[in-house]
C-alpha cells in the first residue's frame, strides 16, 4: 500500500510540475509572439535534431547491414571452399579404391589364368596317363 501512495504522489508530483511548467510560459515577461516564437523554434530545433538523430541512425544501421552483408559472404565463400576440399577428398577417395580395385582385378584375372594352366595341364598330365595305362595292355602278349 505504502508503494501506491509513492507512484499517487510522484504522479500528483509530475502533473503539478507540468501544470507550473505551463503557467510560467502563459506568464513569462515576453510577450505572446514571442513566446510563440520561442515554441516554435524550439519545435523547429527538436525537429531538426530528430532529423539528424534519423539520419545518423539510418547511416549506422546501413554500415551495420553493409557489414554483416560482407561477414556472410565470407561465411559463404569459406563454406564453398570448405564443401569444395571435401568434394576433392572424395573423389581421391574414389580413384584410390578405383586403383585398387583395378588391381584386385588384374591380380584375380592372374590367379584365375594361372589355375587354369595348372588345371588344364593337370587334366592333359590325366588324359597322357590313361591313355599310356591303356595303351600298354593293349600292346602287352597275351598270356
């Protein structure tokens, strides 16, 4: 309650400060064409300072823009780069297991050739000894 009675009596206290801010205007020792014209250049000054405030405002948020505009296209630009190395790793990736599948290849081709040689001279070495095994009974005497 006591916190209600402060924010009443600074309110009462604001208002009486403007309603005695007024007052001293209406019964200021200058005349009334002066005191307008003293509000008026005030207003005329508050306005052109208001301008100029904008204005430095307008020019700081567009260095900010032009800034951040620059960081992010070095962000892009590093991430483009980045992407491209890692593309470029891939494919040395690639053309190493190429490589060593080519010869994986070329070795399995190896060992297939050389078994088939074993293979076909093992069953020539066969067919050359049924056909010795045969071919002496037949020209042994007969008993």
């Amino acid at each position: 309650m006591s916190d209600d009675n402060k924010s009443y009596g600074l309110a009462w206290f604001l208002t009486g400060l403007g309603i005695g801010a007024l007052v001293g205007i209406l019964y200021a020792p200058k005349s009334g064409k002066e005191t307008r014209e003293d509000i008026a250049n005030g207003a005329r000054e508050g306005a052109d300072y208001l301008k100029t405030r904008t204005r430095q405002a307008a020019e700081e948020v567009s260095a900010f823009v032009d800034r951040s505009k620059e960081q992010m296209s070095a962000m892009v630009e590093k991430g483009k780069e980045q992407v491209s190395e890692y593309v470029d790793r891939g494919r040395e990736a690639i053309d190493r297991g190429r490589a060593q599948w080519e010869e994986f290849v070329e070795k399995g081709k190896g060992v297939v050739t050389d078994q088939s040689s074993r293979v076909s001279a093992a069953v020539e070495a066969g067919r050359q000894a049924y056909r010795s095994t045969t071919a002496e009974p037949a020209s042994a005497p007969e008993q």
